[in-house]
C-alpha cells in the first residue's frame, strides 16, 4: 500500500517544526528626547507625569550624542517607573515617609534620552511607555 502524499507532508512540516529556530521577537521601540511633561492629577497618586517626546537618533563617532531624528515621529508617554506611584509610595514601593528630609521623586528632565515602547490604553487609544526608573533627588543636609 502506498503512503498518501498528505502523510508524507505531515511528517516533513512536523521535523521542520521540531528542529527549525526561530529568532527571538523584536522589541518594538525606539529611542526618544523628553521634550515636556505635564503633572498627573489624581486622588490615589502622586508624582507622575504625561511626557511628551520625540523620537531620536545616536550620532556619529566620537561622542555618540542623542539628537532628535530629522522626520522622526513624537507622542505622549507616561513612564513604567511611575504607574506604580501612589500617595504613599514611589518607584517600585519606596515609602515616601522613608525619603530624607528634602528629597522627592522627580520627573524626568527634558532633552533626557529614553526608550519608549508603544501601548494602547484600555480605551484602544495608543499611549507610550518610558522604560526608566523613577529618579529622586533632594539637597544632602551638611553634616
């Protein structure tokens, strides 16, 4: 009895499947300047920022210096760091009473280079995400 084409083809996409590699995802992002940011109100949190950015490129050796890309794209971003901020805890659970006299969780400065990736928003609108950690600065009391 003769094996049927089909079975031949089965048992050939089943090896390749077995053996072949598949190269990892691609992360979809890219590189951007803080441009501006706008303060986040809200009764539950604090210390959180609608950015805004445009995207940016590395420039040629020596110094290697972000620049904005010359028809690059821009949008608004919020940071991974901060989502997590509430009235009385900042970046990824530092208790806020915790912080030195003096100290706060800042935003981040604009013209700051980041990496942004693209999310929609439970509403389907597309808001990006700063991958950063939230900064906090203050002035050392002198001792």
């Amino acid at each position: 009895m003769a094996k049927s084409p089909l079975v031949g083809s089965r048992a050939a996409d089943i090896q390749r499947a077995a053996t072949s590699h598949h190269a990892p995802e691609l992360i979809n992002g890219c590189l951007a300047r803080i441009t501006g940011a706008t303060v986040i109100t809200s009764a539950t949190s604090v210390y959180r920022w609608l950015y805004t950015w445009t995207e940016a490129t590395i420039g040629a050796a020596p110094s290697y210096t972000p620049a904005v890309k010359s028809g690059g794209i821009s949008g608004n971003a919020v940071s991974v760091s901060e989502t997590g901020n509430t009235l009385t805890t900042v970046a990824y659970g530092i208790l806020i009473s915790h912080l030195p006299s003096g100290f706060l969780p800042v935003r981040i400065p604009n013209d700051t280079a980041v990496w942004v990736v693209p999310n929609r928003c439970s509403d389907g609108t597309l808001l990006w995400v700063i991958i950063n950690t939230q900064a906090i600065d203050g002035t050392c009391p002198n001792g």
